[in-house]
C-alpha cells in the first residue's frame, strides 16, 4: 500500500531539507507528519499515541540543531517516529516492527541519526551526559539533548544522572516532555510537584515577562554572561516551585512551556542552545495529540494494533472458536481470586498495571495492589520490605525489565530468604519489540541464585496452580514464575486450584527412542511436534519440567534410564538456561546420552511476530519435529530400507 506525503514532507528525506524551510511553513510540516504517522501506523501498527505527542517538539530539535553532529538521545524510544521519518527512513517507515525491517526503537546500527540505542525508560539522561563530558574532553562544539518523559524521570536512574550533571559542568540539554503518562498514568510525588509548576497562577502571572526578557538575549559570542547571570536570578527568583527540585541540583531551569507551540519552542531550543551548562526544559504536551481519539484514552492508544483512521475502530482477530484469554489477564484475574481468599495477598507493578494486568486488583481492591512508577529497583525492596511483614507480594514486572534490579533479587529478597513471587510476564521472545524487550535471560539468572524457585507454566491451568502454591505458607522462599506474552492455549481456563508440589514435573506422554523434555509454553509446540511425528512412525515421551530449580531429579533418572536421545525446549536462551540445567543433571550423575537443546541461541534475535522468531530460532514445532528427526536418523534409514 502506497501512502501519501504532503506536499512538504515529499521534500524532506534528512534535517537538512528541513532545514530549508522558512519558519512559517513548520506548522505546514508538522501537521503532515503527524497524518503520516496515523496514516502507516493505522494500517501497520505499533506504538502510537507517544509519538504524536512530540511532533512539533521533534521537528523544532532537528531544524535548530545539527544533527546528527549534535547528538539527541530519545529515552524509551516509543515516541521517536517523527524522529525516524525526518531522518531518511520515511520511505521504509511501513517496515517498522516488521520481521527484517526498521526497529520500533532508536537504533545505533541502524541511523547515525540514532545516537544511542534505547527501549527500556530513564536511560537518556546518563547518556546524554556521557556524550556531553567527551565532546568537553576533545574539545569539540557539540551540542547534547537528552528527551525524556515525566514518567521515565520516576526512576533512579534519572535522578542519579541529574545529580551527576548539575556538576560535571558539561553541555546537557534536558527536555522534560510533561504529559502525565508513560503508559498507564504516571504516579507519585513527582507528579503532583510537575503539575503544581505548570498550573501554577502566580508562574503563569510572571512567565512571559521572563521569556520576554530571555527573547531579547543576544546570542553567538556577544552573549553577556552579565544578562545570563541576570536571567538565572530571575527564574529563582519567580519560579519557587520548580527552583526547590531541579535548581536544587544545579540545573538551571526554563519553562514550562507549550510543547505544541512550533513557534514558541524554535525560539526558546534557539536560545538555549547558546547558554553554556547543564540546563533542563520543562515542556507540557498532550501524548496522542491530533487524533482526537488518542487525546482521550491515551493508555488505549498507546499501542492500539491496527485501526480504522476515520472511525477509530480498533479491529480484532475474527474468532470463529473459541479464544485462549492472554496470560498476563489470567495473572491478573486468578490474583484477584487469591486476594479475596486471602488477606495477606499484595500486588507490586512498576508502571504496568494495564500491561501486566494488575490494574484488575487495584480496581477491586486500591489498599492491596500499587503501580509504584517506573522503578524496578524499588518495586522489588518494597516488596521484600512487605514480606518481612507477613504479607504474600506478587511482584509483577516483564522479564526484561527485571533486568534492572537484579542486585536487590539477590540481596534484598534472596540473602534473606524472603518469600517473594516474582511473576516474570513477557518471558522468551515477545515479538515486534525487539532485542531490549525480549526475555531471553531470566532462567539463567534466577536458578543461579539460592534460595530461589523457578518455574514456568505450560499453559494457563498450570499458571493458576503455581500462582496458587507460591502464595501457600509452607512455601518459604522466592518464587518465580514466568510466563510468555500473548495467549495461552486454554479456552476454558478458570480450573479449580491444585497445590503442586515445588520442584516436581510431570511425565505427558510414554515413547520410543526419543524423549522430549519442556520447560513452560514450549510445551504446547512439543505436542504439536509429537502429532506430526507419528505420522513418520515416530513416538517420543513428552515431559513437562515445570520447575528448571529445584529441577525434578527423580523424573530425569527415569529419563536417562529410558531414553539415551533427548530434546530440550525452552523459551530462554541456551546458554545457561533449562537445557544446560539437563546436562549438569547428566553430568553430575554419570549418564550418557545425545543431547540436543533448543531454545534462543547466544546471539540478539532481532524483531518480527513470534510465530516468525519461533521460527528463525528452530524450536516450534517443525524445529522440534526436525530434532527429533535427526537424533535417529540411522533407526529411519534403516525403517527405509526395510520397508523397500
């Protein structure tokens, strides 16, 4: 499908096109890339409402800086798409997301323009800052510009970055994008104080008169530090509310200001890019701003799927049988089932109440369940803090986001053997996100960690009886469970609960020759894989691990005392994983046996549906099927020449 551009944005492939333009005709440019975002992403998909929000702000940055020589770092990266299509990509931009086209994210190997590769929140600052301190130490003219959202600045990271700025006294540019979301609306402290500023009547009272003044400025080499001291002053002197925070740190603070206003923000990023230092620019913009839609559910609209532009119909799947619900809302329903039977029951998010489906709990029950921002370090202490207490937490966060707090898993909850349940949503690969969304890692660095349980269920039944038993006093001690992102298998999920026993699987089906053993959802693809076999004349046994620690000892002595060809199937990587788990087991017990493990290999899987990385990655079910084939491909010769 051939998409049409404006009149303007036929004429821009890189800035320096835009660059060309006069000032008045960037409203023109503005409206037209906001339309082609709708346009593609209506038709394509992918992140939405993010993007339209910071049009005019990404066409101001790249008609006043030279990029890519001046470096903007875009934090999380879901808002970056009319960075991208200024960027010459804007004829491929319909490959976004897609299997062996444009990332869904800024990307270092894919755009110059791109200066640093992101996915996961609060990182632009620490980098910005990086390059500001080496374009100080070479001596070069470069100009740094960290964009960041006012949900990202909730996490730690962004405060230690501008404690660090205020006194590296190094050229950072901080644009604080205000919009009240990240993906579900922000939370706290933080919040609250950025709304004080921007509605305050007595800054509003005194604002232009400050911007006025600084509209007056001369700029290039006969700025007068004099009147750069003078507006500094100013600023402090009328600004209490926003000079307790950031003054605070030593950043010197301009706004806030309209960041929908073209005009207003070429003027204001021309000024600062002259003023020397750390500085940060507190802009207000609506996210999904321009498709009316959007503007009124921005968290439907985050990322909506495909959609009629002109009615805003969001289309579904047809559903001719009946559907397995996703796993994350049986998560979120099934803990709200617990909760009711238990009062000790408690629900950690960090900013993913709708992702995770938390947010089924908060509704029902406020006092129980918390979105405590984006800040995984913290969503994981609270929690252990919770614990010691006496309280059942399931702390829920995608797997690879847990990434972020692994010291606080290992010192805060594991060392003191606290009974945490960390549900690890998103695990394996996930799809269009890509490499920094992925949970490739977490088998491996849980079941290194004493003291820890790890499991994963193979469908949605097996999901509730292991949310069920992590909640049960006689368990007493960490618990993961990780499940992958999307539909289960289990049209009719609601089953009664059932205690598992911890640390125990479950053998599926009897065989010959060959033994399958699995490790969460890839089960599913495992029995898919039997089916097609015994069209072949092949019969493998099929075992369902459920816990790779403790890994189930008796089950794999009868394992290896049957079987000397074996498969191992995970969502995780190879390395370390589940598969590497059944061979320390062989090893450690002397058996013998051809091992073949599948999973994610040892190197970054890109982008695409996961039907299609499944595929890339050999362990659906023609990649098992194919394992299977080749671990007894002698016995099928000689089947062949028998039966000839």
């Amino acid at each position: 499908m051939e998409f049409v551009q404006g009149s303007l944005l036929q004429q821009i492939n890189h800035p320096d096109d835009l660059k060309k333009l006069g000032r008045e005709q960037l409203h023109q440019v503005c409206d037209e890339l906001r339309q082609y975002i709708i346009d593609i992403v209506s038709v394509h998909g992918g992140h939405f409402a993010a993007s339209l929000g910071v049009v005019e702000l990404s066409v101001a940055l790249h008609y006043i800086y030279n990029t890519p020589y001046d470096q903007l770092v875009w934090d999380v990266g879901h808002q970056a798409y009319g960075h991208k299509i200024l960027t010459g990509r804007k004829d491929n931009f319909a490959t976004n997301r897609k299997y062996g086209g444009l990332s869904g994210f800024p990307k270092r190997s894919e755009s110059e323009y791109d200066t640093f590769g992101v996915g996961h929140s609060s990182t632009s600052i620490s980098a910005a800052l990086g390059m500001a301190m080496a374009a100080k130490y070479r001596g070069e003219n470069r100009k740094s510009v960290a964009i960041i959202g006012d949900g990202s600045m909730t996490a730690g990271m962004a405060f230690e970055a501008m404690n660090h700025a205020g006194v590296a006294d190094s050229d950072v540019l901080i644009i604080l994008n205000d919009n009240c979301m990240s993906i579900d609306p922000n939370v706290g402290a933080l919040k609250e104080y950025l709304t004080d500023i921007s509605t305050s009547p007595t800054y509003n009272k005194v604002r232009d008169e400050v911007w006025n003044l600084m509209g007056k400025l001369p700029v290039g080499k006969k700025f007068s530090r004099e009147m750069a001291s003078k507006l500094e002053a100013s600023l402090k002197g009328v600004i209490s509310k926003s000079s307790n925070l950031f003054e605070a740190l030593k950043l010197r603070y301009f706004g806030p200001i309209d960041g929908h206003n073209i005009t207003k923000l070429i003027d204001t990023l021309k000024d600062l890019r002259e003023i020397p230092g750390p500085k940060i620019l507190h802009i207000v913009t609506v996210k999904g701003k321009g498709y009316a839609l959007a503007e009124k559910d921005q968290t439907k609209w985050h990322a909506p799927g495909l959609f009629d532009k002109l009615t805003g119909e969001i289309y579904k799947k047809r559903i001719d049988i009946p559907q397995a619900p996703k796993y994350q809302d049986v998560f979120g329903h099934t803990l709200l089932e617990l909760a009711e039977a238990n009062d000790a029951i408690m629900g950690i998010t960090p900013a993913m109440p709708s992702g995770s489906s938390l947010k089924i709990m908060m509704e029902k029950m406020p006092k129980r369940a918390f979105d405590v921002g984006i800040c995984e370090q913290h969503a994981v202490t609270v929690s252990a803090g919770m614990a010691t207490q006496g309280l059942r937490v399931f702390c829920n966060i995608y797997s690879s986001f847990m990434q972020r707090a692994y010291d606080q898993v290992v010192h805060d909850v594991a060392i003191q053997k606290l009974p945490v349940i960390f549900c690890l949503d998103r695990a394996g690969l996930v799809g269009e996100d890509g490499p920094t969304h992925h949970g490739c890692y977490d088998i491996p660095y849980m079941r290194c960690i004493p003291n820890m349980v790890v499991s994963a269920p193979m469908n949605e039944k097996e999901l509730r009886n292991l949310m069920y038993t992590a909640q049960l006093a006689q368990n007493q001690s960490p618990f993961v469970i990780r499940y992958p992102r999307g539909e289960g298998v289990m049209p009719d999920w609601k089953t009664p609960f059932e205690e598992l026993t911890i640390g125990k699987g479950r053998k599926l089906k009897d065989g010959k020759e060959v033994a399958i053993l699995s490790f969460g959802h890839p089960g599913n693809f495992a029995q898919a894989a039997i089916r097609d076999l015994r069209t072949a004349g092949i019969d493998p046994a099929h075992y369902d691990l459920r816990f790779v620690k403790p890994i189930d000892e008796d089950l794999l002595h009868e394992v290896f005392s049957n079987y000397n060809k074996i498969v191992t199937v995970e969502d995780g990587t190879i390395v370390g994983g589940f598969g590497s788990a059944v061979l320390e087991f062989m090893n450690a017990n002397n058996y013998k046996a051809e091992v073949i493990i599948l999973g994610i290999p040892d190197r970054l899987v890109e982008h695409g549906t996961p039907k299609e990385l499944y595929r890339e990655c050999a362990y659906d079910a023609i990649g098992i099927a194919d394992a299977v084939k080749q671990l007894i491909k002698e016995n099928l010769q000689i089947r062949k020449s028998i039966l000839s």
